[in-house]
C-alpha cells in the first residue's frame, strides 16, 4: 500500500473541542496518498483533523476502522433525461458513493421541447432541488437552433453557476451538430464568460455517411453499429476540436473519449504546448468491448461504441500516465423496452448506458484490484480532478478543512454481485449484471449527515441541494 510521508500531526489541526461528527480509524485517502487520522465536522463542513485516537467530543461517532475513506465521488457527466430523472439517479448515485452529479440538461429543442436553455435550466434546477436525495450542478447543451441566442443565454446562465456547456460535432440527423464556423461562435462566447467548453467529438459526416452506406445495403444489425462510428472520426474530431478552441481561447472538456488514437492526440496536443483540453473517459469504455454489445444487442449501444479490447488497455494506460483526467458515467437511463429494436436495426434503437451506482466500485474493482491504478489516483479521477476542472475544489472533492463533509467509508473487502434489481432505477438491465467486484461503499455522507448505510438510502427527495459553479473569471 502507498503511504505519503506527511509530518505528523499537527495540534493546530485538531479542531474544535466539540464537534457534531468524528469519523474516527480509517485511512483517509486524497490524490497524494493515503494516511490514518479522524476527520473532525461540523455544521456539515470539514472542521479539521485529529490523531487517530485522539479524545474528541462528538455527538456522533462513525467508526471507520478497516476502512478507506474517500471523498464522495463527482459524477461529471449523465443525462437524467430518459428513463430515470434526476430523481432516482440520485438515488442509484449515492448508493454507488456519488455524493455530487453534474447533469447535462437540455438539450431543450433536440427533444422537442419549446424555450430557451435557461429555462431548461431553471426546470432542472427546481425538479432537482425537488427530487435529489444528493447534491446537483448543470452543465448547458447546445445544439444548432440554440444558436440565435447564446450571446444573450451563455452570460446568464454563467450567473446561475452553469459554466460548462456541451457541443455536438456529429449527430445531424437530430438537429445536434456544430458545423465549425458554429463551434468557433460558442466557443468563443463560452471562452469570455470563464466557461468550458465539453464537446461530443465524433466528425459527423463521416458518421452520417457510414450509416447511410450500410442502411442502404441492409446492413442494420449491431455489428454495424462500431463499424459506423470508427475510431478515426472520434481521434480526428478530437485533433480539430483542440485547433479551433486555440484559436477563440476557450478551454475544452472532451466527453467520453474511446478510442486509442484518440489519446495519442491529446498527448500530442499537449506537447505542442497547445491551449487547455481535458479529456475524459467512462466506466464503460474501461471495462466493456464490442463484444458485449454483440451479445446483448442495442441494450450495449452507446456512443461513442464500445471498443476493442486494444481500446481499453490504452485508456488504462491513459490513465496512468495522466492523458485522462476524469472517469465518469455518461449515464442515460432507457428501458429495455425503450431500448426497442433490440437485435433488428441497430441504428434505430436510443444510444447511452446506465452505470451511475457501478462508477466508484467497477472503476475500483478493474482498477485497483487488478493493480493497474493506485487509490490515491482513483480519488483523482473520480473526485478531485472533477471537482477542479468544474468549479467545486475545495468544497467538493476533498475533506480539507472548509471542505463539504461529502464522504464514503469503503470497505476494500466487501464481495457483491452486480443486479440490475438493485441499481434502484427505472431503467432494467446494467451491462454489469452478475458481474463480482470486490470493495464497496458501505456508508455514505453528505454535507455530515449519514444519506447511505448498509445498502439503505437514508436521504429523502429534495434533500440535495443545487450547487452553482464559479466561472474560470472568478475562480
Ligand atoms: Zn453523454
């Protein structure tokens, strides 16, 4: 195991003499290391830190001991739009160790809703701060008919701490796609504002010509369906995308990256000393291959598709060397029946995959266990580097003092079997089903109150809170 050096314990840090919680003997793990003491909160805060043993008065004491304890996990990216709502998202969330989502709305006229995405927002906001058992952020969509107004729409929506907005550059066909004079226009609007820039890079003409080649001949099985979005358009896409952004100064977040060559672009984006690109990857791509959509037809279809197994070495190699900051769920919640055509036409069934509540312990059962990432860089990934590329560190992402005392105890021993039946959706089926990890959350907390314990939500709906975000301007 990996210990950080740190100075022993400081009186200073002890905190106050009476506190509401002490989370007392597990070893409390950050993006430098690991380390035993007991975290000290208050008022739902972080307060401080004392010596493991160290007498503390405390109304309530979580005993902790044999296990790690990490700061509630921030899910970057996932559409309550589907089948499940920001409200049972929630829940499957917090039972998996998300404390914090960061939900994507809109986009409002690809669905064919009327109004502007800020009132998109406003709606998403108040069905959260009515349903949420956990804490909630915004990110904007923006498709082509959002288009007139964003000078307008972008600073207000900055002001209610929505500050990162995402772009498609494929998907056409559903009115989504940013031609690039359109992705220079936002880009450059989003970059004066503070905002970040997440984009959806797949080169669309590539992608709407591969699936009309096939339609056309018949070919409308699953196994059309990475054959029609290859790993070039992700990789080129991801290369332009980078270009046009220098140009306006807007940094960028890339979503759900797939694809090994996407990752040898970033990596040389970023030795050229080229301006700000995130990059991002989800559970999904990390764990599944083409193979899975195979055998269970369109439940599998997401995009970007699921890769080949050459694919997901790369991304854990990715992750190791530091190409990818973030791993999120991209959750999109449909039923089975929704899924509809399941095995006859590939190209007309909804894409996008549950996974909210699989994110902390599949991501740490493939990675941890099988020794390919530490926990400290798991905490990284999961919380940390989320909570500083959107405008949450320190009060999410850590448990600093000031911090949100947003923490799951995590018992690296614990042996479960993933179900569908208990992910707690609307949605029916987890491309997970029967799968055994090792190492799950059995208590989480937020803002100092225990929302999960032995399996059980303790949170009700509405108990999370809306968390605007600071923009790059006044970070
Ligand atoms: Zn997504």
């Amino acid at each position: 195991m990996l210990w950080t050096s740190r100075r022993t314990m400081d009186k200073r840090e002890a905190g106050p003499a009476q506190v509401d919680v002490v989370v007392r003997g597990g070893l409390v793990v950050d993006g430098a290391g690991m380390q035993k003491y007991d975290i000290l909160i208050k008022d739902g805060t972080v307060v401080g830190r004392a010596a493991p043993g160290q007498k503390v008065e405390a109304k309530r004491v979580v005993d902790a001991s044999g296990k790690l304890v990490l700061p509630g996990v921030i899910d970057a990216h996932n559409h309550p739009v589907y089948s499940d709502r920001i409200g049972t998202l929630s829940v499957s969330a917090a039972l998996g160790g998300v404390t914090t989502v960061i939900s994507f709305i809109g986009a409002i006229k690809a669905w064919g809703k009327t109004g502007s995405l800020l009132d998109a927002a406003r709606d998403f906001i108040e069905e959260g701060e009515a349903g949420s058992v956990i804490d909630f952020c915004a990110h904007g969509s923006l498709v082509r008919d959002d288009l007139e107004t964003i000078e307008e729409t972008i600073p207000k929506l900055v002001e209610l701490g929505v500050t990162s907005f995402k772009g498609f550059m494929a998907y056409s066909k559903r009115g989504m796609k940013l031609e690039d004079n359109d992705l220079l226009r936002v880009m450059r609007v989003i970059g004066a504002h503070g905002g970040l820039f997440c984009v959806h890079a797949e080169n669309g003409t590539m992608l709407d010509y591969l699936q009309d080649t096939f339609i056309a001949a018949g070919r409308i099985t699953p196994e059309y369906h990475a054959l029609a979005q290859p790993n070039i358009a992700e990789s080129e896409a991801v290369l332009r995308i980078a270009a046009l952004a220098s140009v306006v100064e807007c940094p960028v977040y890339l979503v759900h990256l797939s694809a090994r060559q996407s990752l040898d672009v970033v990596r040389m984006w970023r030795g050229w000393g080229g301006s700000i690109v995130y990059a991002e990857t989800c559970t999904h791509y990390l764990t599944l291959s083409n193979a899975d959509l195979l055998a269970r037809g369109s439940l599998g279809k997401v995009g970007p598709p699921l890769r080949e197994k050459g694919d997901v070495e790369a991304l854990w190699e990715a992750i190791r060397e530091g190409a990818i900051d973030v791993v999120a769920s991209d959750f999109a919640g449909h039923t089975t029946k929704n899924k509809e055509p399941i095995w006859d036409d590939i190209f007309k069934a909804p894409a996008g995959l549950p996974g909210v509540g699989n994110l902390l312990t599949v991501v740490y059962d493939e990675g941890v266990n099988r020794g390919r990432i530490t926990i400290p860089r798991l905490v990284e990934l999961l919380c940390e580097r989320p909570a500083k590329i959107f405008g949450l560190y320190p009060r999410k992402g850590a448990l600093r003092p000031g911090s949100d005392a947003d923490l799951v105890l995590f018992d690296p021993t614990v042996e479960h079997v993933i179900r569908a039946s208990g992910q707690r959706l609307n949605t029916d089926y987890s491309m997970y089903e029967g799968r055994r990890c090792v190492g799950a959350p059995v208590l989480v907390m937020q803002r100092g109150r225990v929302i999960v314990e032995d399996g059980e939500v303790k949170a009700s709906p509405g108990q999370g809170s809306y968390v605007p975000r600071a923009s790059r301007k006044t970070a």
